[in-house]
C-alpha cells in the first residue's frame, strides 16, 4: 500500500491533519508530476489511507486528507524516521579488505 517513490512523501504531508488541496500538495512536493500525484493519491483513496473531499462550488474544490486510519500511521512512520536517524555511520569503503 506504499510502495512506490511518493505515497511517503505525500503523507509527510497531510499527516498535519490539515485538509490540502491538490494545488498545495503538488507545490509541495517538487517533482511530482501531476499525473503521479493523482496517480498516488487515487491508490491511497482505494486503499483507505487518504479521503478525498469535494465542495460541489465554481470553481469546483477538491481536498485531500487522511482517514482516522492513515492518520493512525503517523507513529509507525515515525518510529522509522528515529530508526534511520539511529544509523550508525557507514564503515570506510576498503574496510575488510585483505591486502
């Protein structure tokens, strides 16, 4: 359910619990081309991370944000980020090398 370059990257944003537009979140995410965000965004609504709003106005309005359970992810995602911080440093390239 997230795999792929940017479903991670557009739940860093949205994990604020604020409603985003799609307008915002493709200026957030430089990059991203239009396609791949609604692409992303679309397998994320299917699979009940992201909820998607639409205010029936002109111009039409569309909001996205998370369902209580993407919402519940945010721990999860952020106890990777601790671990990858906790990374000890890569050991030097000729290290265990005979000579």
């Amino acid at each position: 359910m997230l795999d792929g370059r940017w479903k991670l990257v557009i739940l860093f944003h949205l994990f604020s619990g604020k409603l985003l537009r799609f307008c915002d979140l493709a200026r957030a995410i430089p990059g991203i081309s239009q396609k791949m965000l609604i692409q992303q965004l679309r397998q994320m609504e299917n699979d009940g991370i992201v909820r998607r709003i639409v205010h029936h106005q002109v111009p039409p309005k569309v909001e996205y944000g998370l369902t209580d359970w993407g919402q519940s992810l945010c721990p999860a995602l952020d106890g990777l980020l601790t671990w990858a911080e906790q990374r000890p440093p890569a050991p030097p390239l000729d290290a265990g090398r005979n000579e």
